[in-house]
C-alpha cells in the first residue's frame, strides 16, 4: 500500500479516539453551566432520583437552581448532580416534510418496481403512473410519521467523572 493509504488509515482508526477525548474533556466542567440561559430547558440526573426537566435559574460554583413544573424551585448542590442536559425541541416542520419526502421516494421506487410496463396485450396504467399514485400513498404516511416522530435532541452540558 502506499504512503496516503497508510496515513489516510491511520487517521480513519485514530478519529473517533480524538473526538472521545476532546468531548469528554470539556463535559466534567461545572462552568460551561454558566453558557446555559435562565429559563432554558434542561433534564438533570441526579443521584438516587429520577431524570426530570426544568427550567435553568443558576449555577453557582457548588449549586445549581432550577424550576420544575413552572413553580417548584429546587436547590440541588454539586455533589448530587451527575448529568446536565441542554433539550432542545425539534423544529415543527422539518419531521412532516422530512417524511413526505422519504415516503414519496420509498413509495415512488417501489411503484415503479412493481408496475407493469405497456406492452402489446397490457391495458392498464404504466410504470410511470402506478408510481406516481404509490409515491403519494408514500408521502402521506410519511407526512403522519414524521409529525409524530419529531421529538427532542439533548446536549451534554455536564457530567460528573
């Protein structure tokens, strides 16, 4: 093998052990707590409890404040945090039109798979049409799944190591 291959192959095997350190380098820091607005969602795992979200109030250097369930402030210290979580809600759009268009797709190849061609003793509709109807069958069930699969995407402020 040559010189680039050997070098590209290193750098392919040596990647996910460069981006395991440098993200977990950075996560057992309390202060990226202070990158979080008040108000923010979060989910907080803490010891011997449940993971639950509230809103971010503050982080000090050995508590954080938040509100739970719109009224409910909680005091928690350091010690018993283990994981913070930023949530972010995913956007109302993107999972309906990410799924019409995967579903037309899937539903269009597969119309046209299965249609039959116009031959000379064929009366019918061609490959064309039969996928056409299919692909809109596709993007309307696609449409459905992608408005109740949209969902929440977390980032890990904090983690106790």
């Amino acid at each position: 093998m040559s010189r680039k291959m050997w070098c590209a192959l290193g750098l392919l095997l040596l990647a996910p052990v460069l981006r395991t350190a440098a993200a977990s380098a950075g996560k057992q820091n309390w202060d990226r707590l202070q990158q979080l607005r008040p108000g923010e969602l979060i989910q907080v795992e803490r010891r011997g409890a449940e993971p639950f979200e509230a809103s971010f109030g503050a982080a000090t250097a050995d508590r954080l404040q938040v509100v739970r369930n719109r009224n409910e402030q909680l005091d928690l210290s350091r010690a018993e945090v283990l994981r913070v979580y930023r949530v972010r809600k995913g956007a109302r759009a993107a999972g309906p039109i990410v799924g019409a268009a995967v579903g037309f797709g899937v539903g269009f190849g597969i119309g046209y798979a299965a249609g039959a061609g116009k031959g000379k003793w064929w009366i019918g509709p061609s490959k064309p049409e039969v996928a056409g109807v299919t692909g809109l069958i596709g993007a309307s069930v696609g449409t459905g799944i992608g408005f109740l699969v949209r969902g929440k995407s977390r980032e890990l402020i904090y983690q106790l190591e």
